[in-house]
C-alpha cells in the first residue's frame, strides 16, 4: 500500500477554518460513541478468542484489514489496544526488576516499585511520540514513524514500539558489579551490597550522555548508516546481547541472581531470595526450578493451542500461571504491596545524574544496535502494515523513527528510567489480528500508562518470586538471541564475512563464558582516579562480550574488502568432479563393451575350433 500523499499538485480546496475543523472533529467523535458502526461495528471478534484444538475447525474466512488511519470501531480499538499492552508489558517491567534486584543497584522495595511504575508511564509517553509523528518547520525532518511504535526489546516477532532496553542489562550490571568492587557503591559487614542509588543515577546520567550519539546520526542518511553498520555487525552483536542475558533469567529461574546464588553456609542470603523471605530455599532447589517451568510450559501450550489473543499475549499468561501457583504454595510476600501507595507518577524518585566513564564505550555500542535494529523494525513493521517500503516516504520514516529513538532514550533518562527504545515486538500482533490502525496505538499508550499510574500493580510485579520471573525471561532473553541470529541469517557467508564472524564472536563468546578473563591485566593501584577510571573502562568493555563483537564487527567490517565472487565460488564439493566423473564413467562404460566384444568373440573361436 503506498502511503504517499494521494493528491497530485497542490491542494486548491478552500480551507477550513479552526472553528470548523474542531466542529468537524467533535461531531465525528459523537458518531464514534453513539452508533453501533462507531462503538461496535461489525469486527468478527470471536476469531480473537477462537483457540487452535484439535478437534475444532478453522475458519478459512480472514478478518478484515484496518489501516494506519481507517476508520476502527471504538471497542475494537479498545481491545486491541489491551492486546499490544498485555505483549508488551512482560518486556518493559523486566529490566527494571533487573536493574534493582540483588544482581543490579540493590534499591530498596520502594525504589523498585517506583521504576517499574515509571517504565510503564514512560513507554506509554514516548510510544505515543512514535506513533504522532511531528514535522520540523521548513525541514526534511520528522520525530516519530507515524506507525503502531509499541512494544518491547526483543525481539519476539510482535510488532513496533517504545519499551525499555534489554540492551542495557549486562552493561547496567556489569558496571554495578564494578562499582562495588571498586567502592563507588556502599558494602556492609562481610561485603554485603547495600543500595546504591548513586550508582543507578550514574548510568542513567551517563546514557543520557550517549543517547545524543544516535540523536546526531538520525540525520544521517540511512544508505550511510547500512553501509558502516550492515547485519554483520548487528546480527552478532544482538545475539550475544541475548546470550549475555539468557544467563541472568537462568540464575533467576534457579532463585535469584544476588547474593544466594553462591550458597553462602552463612549471613542473611543463605537461602533465596533471603532467610527471612516466605518459602525461602536454597538456590538451585527443584521447587524453584518447576516454578520456573511451569512459566515456560505455559507460554509453549499458549502458541500450540491458543486463540490468536492467547498467542500474542503468551509471555503474560505464563507469568499469570506461575504466580498463581507461586501464590498457592506461599512464596509472595505481600509486605510490600500493602506499603506501596495508591498512585506515583515521574519525578516522586529521583537519582543524583553524572557521568560513569567506564560506560560510555559500551553504551555507545548499545546505541548503535538500537539504532540498527530501529531500521530493520520500521521497515518489518511498514511491511506488515502494508506500506511502502522505499521511496522517500518510507526513508522519512526511517529518520523520524532513528531521532526518536535516541531522543526518546534521553527522555527516559531524565524521566529517571534507563533508555527506551523501539522494537517490531508488535508485528506478529498486526499480523494476526490484521490491524495497523494508529487509534489501537493511542489506546495501548493509554492502558500502559494507567498500569503505570497504579503503584499497587507495580508492588505486585515485583513481589513476583525470582523463579517465575527467571522462567518468563529466559524466553524472552532467548528471543533477544533468536533475532541476532535472524539478522546473521540475512548475510551471505562468503568467506570475509564467515571470517569476520568468526572473529567477532570468538572474542565476544569467551567474554561471556569467562566474564573475569580481563580482570587481572592491569595492575595500577595508585590514588589517580583518571587513570584507574581509564583502566576501569577498558576492563569493562573487554569483559562485555557483546561490546567487544561490535566494535570488532565493525572494524573489520572497514578494513576487510568485499571479495569478487566469480564462477568458482559457486563450485561446491558436490559438483567439484562431475566433468572428471563423467568422462571416467564413460571410460569404464566404453571398456566394459570392449571387454564384452571381446569376450563374445573368443567364444565364438572356441566352438568354431570344437567343431572342427
């Protein structure tokens, strides 16, 4: 579908005045609340619902296509809207659960409730801009895609939108491991981690920081920026992002990821998530580990057998499933849910910002992916919504979509929650309920920020039990790596780009398998703080599996020349010899007649010497 302007020259329509314009709206609004075709209309909304048994038939009849700016009814947006929160919401609420839990800044109960709040909120707020699409005055230049831009990282094959970075998980953690090693961040007695909020700011002081490197390379045009960052260098890069975080859902599916995890014989976390915890147990115990399977179960049967609503909202009912049983076997603690407030909203937290420099090189790395992966998601979710997909339409969206993403990242960052970012999370909703109208969109805005507004959800989010968590993002982390390998599977495997994987992932691999392999190089003890912050810095980057595949992607990426692929390299082992093989073959044939010839005639010798 082209999307262009459908009026060749320009508009000699008489305008309408403002009065006029808002009388038009408001009655057109009236319309949509009082008739049954406006509040209604005549959706087939059972195909929703329908689940895919067996024994059931399935309807060949397709449900009808709505457009980014078609006429939808009122409940049906309602709906659908739910839908893409409900996809989206076990995504957003994850990093910052993450980012504040025993593994991340050890914030207090409060802290925690407050950034999950906030991450909804805020996702809601930044989609929005995605989806409005603004013009700057007199410039080529738009914010925002004008396309549903909900949704979450990663990477599961649902749609577009603006949800909190995965990306920033192993970059966040690392550098607060850092920190309390290095004594940025408080211990207590016998090297308990205390919170650190100091740290927290910093990261988010220091994204801000980084986020204006993808602001600036909006303006860019995106021929330049798939020339110098092509799939060879994002493809690895997200994969091991994935495989990175895979590790952190696994610790959590076992019971945590703090301090329980090493099976301390002594202190407060011999048992998880903590001795004082309802239902505490050792780490790696079985119930934590069924726990944790009873989420993923769930979310496998949901996409066997599920309505096209269960299918896109999976994720979410596995988590719904294992707090359930969670619930019944006495591992909440709802301490914190009865303290949390009625309501919160941005700012009621606030963190000091500033500047941690050992994260700025891996920081810029994630941005870089981010904005790639924006790229390949406009151009996903311009498709799926029927779309062009080329053209200087679809490039403005292109740039539109790159600045809001690093402006939306610096948003986020005041807005005290770490980067926001957009993914095609949504595209798989667009595809099966046949809807890329902008009105379901603004609705999921609306539900996201209204969960966001209700602290009480918030406290429940984080009450969850580490195993139940562990269990749904460990699928989720998975589809982090399973679309790193999509984009590889996009490249051609000559041998420079074999060689240049290789590479990349060699290094970044064993990052991730021995995270302390950098640790030990440099030996400076001294009180220059510039220089250990260098060093620092360094030890980060090299110890960040996934930083260290970007920039090894991308430097090879530039050095290496594309190789001239002749006739030769289409010759495999399979056909290497079939000219030799044909001609021995027919050697053999030939010599096999000869021999039957020559047989036939020394026979034929014989009984004509018998006879006489």
């Amino acid at each position: 579908m082209d999307d262009s302007p459908d009026r060749i020259g320009p508009d000699t329509s008489p305008k309408k005045s403002m009065g006029s314009r808002i009388g038009d709206k408001g009655r057109s609004i009236a319309r949509a609340f009082t008739t049954k075709d406006g509040l209604i209309g005549d959706y087939d909304y059972a195909f929703l619902f329908k689940p895919n048994l067996p024994f059931m038939n399935k309807s060949r009849r397709a449900a009808p296509f709505f457009g980014l700016n078609d006429h939808m009814p009122v409940l049906l947006a309602l709906l659908l809207g739910f839908q893409h929160a409900l996809s989206m919401l076990a995504g957003v609420i994850s990093p910052p659960i993450i980012i504040a839990g025993q593994g991340g800044a050890n914030l207090e109960a409060s802290q925690a409730q407050y950034l999950v709040s906030i991450s909804l909120i805020v996702s809601g707020l930044l989609s929005s801009i995605q989806i409005t699409r603004f013009h700057f005055y007199k410039t080529p230049y738009y914010l925002g895609t004008g396309l549903i831009s909900v949704g979450y990282r990663q990477m599961l094959a649902h749609g577009f939108r603006v949800g909190t970075s995965f990306g920033i998980i192993p970059v966040a953690t690392g550098a607060l491991a850092q920190m309390y090693a290095t004594g940025y961040c408080p211990t207590g007695p016998g090297g308990t981690k205390l919170p650190c909020p100091d740290g927290y700011g910093a990261i988010l002081g220091t994204a801000c920081l980084c986020a204006l490197l993808e602001i600036g390379l909006s303006f860019t045009s995106p021929k330049y920026l798939k020339k110098f960052f092509p799939p060879i260098v994002t493809g690895p890069t997200v994969t091991l992002i994935g495989v990175n975080l895979i590790k952190s859902g696994f610790q959590n599916w076992a019971g945590g990821n703090g301090t329980c995890q090493t099976r301390p014989t002594s202190g407060p976390f011999m048992l998880c998530p903590s001795n004082s915890a309802p239902h505490a147990l050792p780490w790696g115990s079985a119930e934590f580990v069924g726990l944790g399977f009873s989420v993923f179960l769930t979310i496998i049967l949901c996409e066997r057998f599920g309505a096209p609503i269960m299918k896109s909202t999976a994720v979410v009912i596995g988590l719904l499933v294992g707090c359930i049983i969670a619930a019944a076997c006495g591992y909440f603690d709802r301490s914190g849910i009865d303290r949390a407030p009625a309501a919160t909203f941005i700012w009621v937290h606030t963190f000091k910002l500033s500047v941690y420099g050992p994260i700025i090189l891996p920081l810029l790395a994630v941005y870089i992916v981010l904005m790639m992966e924006a790229i390949g998601d406009i151009s996903a979710t311009c498709d799926v919504s029927r779309l062009e997909v080329e053209g200087k339409m679809f490039d403005s969206r292109i740039q539109g979509g790159v600045l809001a993403d690093g402006f939306n990242g610096l948003l986020a960052g005041l807005c005290t929650i770490t980067p926001m970012s957009t993914f095609a999370q949504n595209n798989g909703v667009i595809a099966l309920t046949r809807c890329a109208n902008r009105k379901a969109g603004y609705c999921c805005c609306f539900f996201l920020i209204i969960m966001g507004i209700f602290s009480k959800f918030a406290a429940a989010l984080v009450a969850i039990p580490g195993a139940v968590l562990g269990g749904m993002t460990t699928f989720l982390f998975g589809a982090v790596a399973a679309s790193g390998l999509r984009i590889i599977s996009t490249v051609p495997f000559t041998r420079r780009n074999r060689f240049i994987l290789t590479a990349a992932l060699s290094i970044g691999f064993g990052a991730i398998l021995v995270p302390n392999w950098f640790s030990y190089v440099f030996t400076y003890r001294g009180g220059n703080k510039g220089k250990q912050g260098f060093f620092n810095a360094i030890v980060l980057v090299m110890e960040t599996g996934f930083a260290v595949t970007a920039f090894i992607s991308i430097i090879l990426n530039l050095l290496l020349e594309e190789e001239i692929e002749d006739e030769a390299a289409s010759i495999t082992a399979n056909n290497v010899d079939e000219a030799a093989d044909e001609e021995e073959w027919k050697r053999i044939q030939g010599k096999k007649s000869s021999d039957i010839e020559n047989g036939s005639s020394s026979k034929e010798g014989e009984m004509k010497a018998a006879r006489m």
